[in-house]
C-alpha cells in the first residue's frame, strides 16, 4: 500500500516548486526588464516627432480633432515625455499616466474604425484601435506596478537596486 503524504504537505511542496520556479524566471527576466521598457515607450518617441509636421496636423484636422495646431505638437510633446520617462524608468508611473492621456482620447478620435465604410479603411483602422488598447493596457501595467528593477526609480545613490 502506498503512503501518501498528508494534504499539507502536498500543497506545501507545490508552493515551494512553484516559489522557486518564479524566482528563476525574475533572475533571467530582471536584466530583460529595461529592454522591455525601452521597446515599449519606442513607439511613442519615435511617432511623437511626426506631431510635429503640416501633414500630421493636416491629417488630425481633417479626422475632426479641435485646434489640432496646438493638439497635435502638445500630444507629441506628451507623447515624447511619457516614452523616454519610461524607457529611463524615471517617474514611470507618471509617464504610463502622460501615456494614457495621450493614448485615450487619440485611439477613439483618430481610430474610429467603425465609422469608415471603405473595408480595407476599416481593417486599417481597426488594427490601429486594437494596437492601441494593447498600448494602453501596457500603460494601465506600469502606471500601477512601475518601471521594475534596474530603472531610475529604483535607484540609490550610486547603484541601481531590484
């Protein structure tokens, strides 16, 4: 007959695996973890010096967005603080809030894909929403959790620390 190990015990080593299993993927994630933050805010420093030009100004007017003279370089300008307060990991937190103001009113006044009626328009379209929710969920994650290990945030004077 075999013995069997009281349900305490069982559980409790189930949680010890799975502790230990965590432990290992945070010390092969923790130097991945500035490269993410760094390809994730990418987007907004990159597209946010575009905000700047007739043609995206252009556009953005024609899309229906009020005083885009002034909307579209200010959005850029969040765009471009919340991006590179990220990828440094510096105020991370406040730069995933820049983002969310940025990323909310763009995705429903320049993304509204249920309103085109042309389909290859609407699928475009559609992928920017998508893509975008995506981006503001990511934003919604480092709002609340931070920037993680190895990011100004978590810095003391002359080291970084987890």
């Amino acid at each position: 007959m075999a013995t069997t190990l009281p349900t305490a015990t069982r559980y409790d080593s189930l949680a010890n695996a799975s502790s230990r299993t965590d432990i290992r993927i945070r010390d092969v994630a923790r130097p991945l973890v500035p490269l993410g933050r760094v390809l994730f805010a990418l987007i907004f420093v990159l597209s946010s010096l575009s905000h700047f030009s007739s043609s995206t100004i252009g556009y953005a007017a024609q899309a229906g967005v009020p005083l885009p003279s002034l909307l579209v370089p200010l959005s850029g300008v969040i765009a471009l603080a919340g991006g590179l307060m990220i990828a440094a990991g510096w105020h991370a937190r406040s730069g995933a809030l820049l983002l969310l103001v940025f990323l909310l009113p763009v995705t429903f006044m320049m993304h509204d894909f249920w309103t085109f009626t042309d389909p290859m328009e609407r699928m475009g379209q559609r992928a920017h929403f998508m893509k975008n929710l995506s981006m503001i969920g990511g934003a919604v994650l480092l709002a609340y959790f931070g920037a993680g290990p190895v990011s100004a945030d978590r810095r003391e004077p002359g080291r970084l620390t987890a």
